[in-house]
C-alpha cells in the first residue's frame, strides 16, 4: 500500500514539476520577444542599455520624474 502511494506521489510531482519548468519557459521566451519588440522601436542607443538593465529611458525618467537628463 504504502508503496503505491509514494509512487503516486512520485508521479504527481513530477507532472507538476514539468507544468511549473514548461510555464516557465513559456514566461521567458513571451519576456525575450517583448523586449526584443520594444527594443526594435527605440533609438539604437537605448535599445542596448535596456537590454541590459531591463528597463527603458523613458520608464527610468518617468519613475525618477525627470524630464531631460
């Protein structure tokens, strides 16, 4: 008895666990192409720094409320 249950313990998470590793990849790839898109329609000089910092120019300037730098 105890034997079946830890088996379909053992087979609940591991269906779990591939949902959770399947949404996740799903996540980053939606996370990858979004910020390729907005990447595409900055300026060329920007599109890298957002790249790396994961935020735009324009989202740093309106979260620290400036206008010009």
């Amino acid at each position: 008895q105890a034997k079946y249950l830890a088996q379909i313990i053992l087979v609940g998470a591991q269906v779990v666990g591939r949902a959770f590793v399947r949404a996740l990849r799903q996540e980053f790839a939606a996370s990858r192409a979004a910020a390729d898109a907005r990447g595409r329609s900055e300026r060329p000089q920007s599109a890298a720094a957002s790249r790396i910092t994961g935020i735009s120019l324009q989202e740093a300037q309106q979260i620290l409320n400036v206008s010009n730098l």
